[in-house]
C-alpha cells in the first residue's frame, strides 16, 4: 500500500467515524457490500471512486477534498505517476567507454552488475516500503473499526497509548496512539471554509487539533495554558486530508484553545476555545454583514 493510499484510507476512517456509520449501514445505503467496505477502509484495496463520493454523501461532507485524495492515490496504485524503470544493460560485461579510463588494477573492487544491483536496489526498497506502510496502518485511528473488525491475533503490539499527560506534550498524537476514540470537545468552521476540531483523549490526558478543507499557507494552533503547537498546510496533499497539531497537556476543567491563521494576507485570526469535561460545542464564524 503506498503513502497516498494510507492517507486515502485515513481519511475514509475518519470520515466514517465522524458520522458514526457502521460497516452494515454503510452496505445498506450504498451499493457497495460489508465486506467491501472492509477493505475501502482498511486499506486493503482501493475504493471505486463512486465509493467515495457515497461516503461523504452519508457523512453530509463535501466531496472535493476526499476524491482529490483518491485521484492521488489512484495514479500511484493504477501506475501512472510511476516513471518506467530503464531497462538493464544486456551485456553482462559491459566495457568502459572509450574516453572513461578503466579502474586501476590490483584494487581488489569489482563493480556490482547491472542486473545484480536493481535486484538489491529493489529488494531493498521494497523491504524499507513495505514496512513504513505496515507500521502506518497499523497506526491509522479508527475507534469503532475496532468493535465491527476485530484485530488479528498477529498484531506484534498493543495498541494501548503509549504517553500520558506530559510525556505527551509536543509529540504526534497518531503515533502515540492517542488518536483512538477520542472525544470532540469543541468544532469551529471558519470564514474560509476550512473545519477545525478541537480533539482529547482521556486515555492520554491530552488534547489537539486537527483541520481539513484548508488551504496551502493556512495555520492551525492549540495549547491549554502552557506551550502552544501548531501546523502549517504546506503543500496540495496536506490540504487534501486530515491534519493533525501535535498534542498538549490537559486536565479535567482545563479550557483549550485553538487558533486559525489564514494564509492571505488580509484574513483575520479566528480562535474558539472549549472546557474538557464540557459539552461538545459546534462554532461558527461571525456573520460578514
């Protein structure tokens, strides 16, 4: 599975947790099977783009981000946005160009064959992709993929977070599994159009948030009285998924705050805040008029 598909699958997991969809309801209003379904969102094969668009029909999103993603992840899964490899010399003992003068002798080197080397060049790509992948799906949060598709018994791991409180401070909330089942505190959508919630994790004592249907530029900060950490959209693939700040230390009562920063010039910061252990709240920007 390559990068853009993991990032397709994320998103598609999110998406569905968010609107609380169940593998069977998502086969009863959408011509696509349970078991389909499974491997969209796990990964395992890549969705019809039709898919797509039914999701985010369900979920009352807007599709434009999701299927710029899967355009993405489809070139590299179908092959085109791979360049062809050039083809191996046929000559097994290729011999030096005549204005390149040969190695000296008695070094006791030897060159690996042309052949030899894309074979190890490969494998070794292979082996090093191959598990970034793996470790990135396994990763991947998904609170109630958890309670329709039990984990196999091979999973070398525990998916139990692996930080609280402190120790969470400034670090990926992804990767220290955090990001499993945890509650929104708070949802703001601001003047641009872009959706910010505020995000925490008992499990961690802490909280983040992540920022989608952003633009290249845009800025997204957080912090609950102590440091503050933030994350800039940088590029196309980042304004086409999820993004996530890196995590704060929170206590019951503590209030967090996030700020957005548009990336024009004349866009204002806007910034919502919320109380852990409080009422979800849902915010929206002032009327212009």
């Amino acid at each position: 599975m390559t990068t853009e598909h993991t990032r397709l699958a994320a998103a598609l997991r999110e998406l569905r947790a968010g609107a609380g969809l169940s593998l069977a309801a998502l086969a009863e209003r959408t011509p696509y099977s349970k078991s389909s379904w499974e491997r969209y969102l796990n990964g395992k094969s890549l969705p019809p783009r039709q898919a797509v668009r039914e999701l985010c029909r369900l979920a009352n999103e807007p599709d434009g981000r999701l299927l710029a993603l899967w355009e993405i992840a489809e070139s590299h899964w179908s092959g085109r946005a791979v360049a062809p490899a050039p083809a191996p010399p046929t000559d097994e003992s290729p011999r030096p160009h005549p204005q390149e003068s040969p190695p000296p002798a008695g070094t006791g080197r030897r060159r690996l064959g042309g052949s030899r080397l894309l074979v190890v060049l490969a494998s070794a790509y292979t082996v090093i992709v191959g598990g970034a992948a793996a470790l990135l799906f396994l990763l991947l949060p998904d609170s109630e993929a958890q309670e329709d598709e039990p984990l196999p018994a091979s999973v070398p791991f525990s998916l139990a977070p692996q930080c609280h409180g402190a120790a969470c401070e400034g670090r990926d909330p992804m990767r220290l599994i955090c990001g499993i089942g945890p509650d929104t505190l708070a949802s703001y959508r601001t003047a641009t159009g872009a959706h910010i919630e505020l995000r925490h994790s008992k499990k961690c004592g802490a909280s983040w948030a992540r920022t989608w249907g952003t633009e290249i530029g845009d800025r997204v900060d957080v912090t609950a009285g102590g440091p503050t950490h933030g994350v800039r959209i940088r590029n196309k693939d980042d304004a086409a998924t999820f993004i996530y700040t890196e995590m704060t230390e929170v206590r019951p009562g503590s209030t967090v705050r996030a700020c957005f920063r548009p990336a024009s010039a004349d866009g204002e910061r806007e910034c919502f805040e919320a109380r852990v252990g409080g009422a979800a709240t849902t915010t929206r920007p002032p009327s212009s008029q």
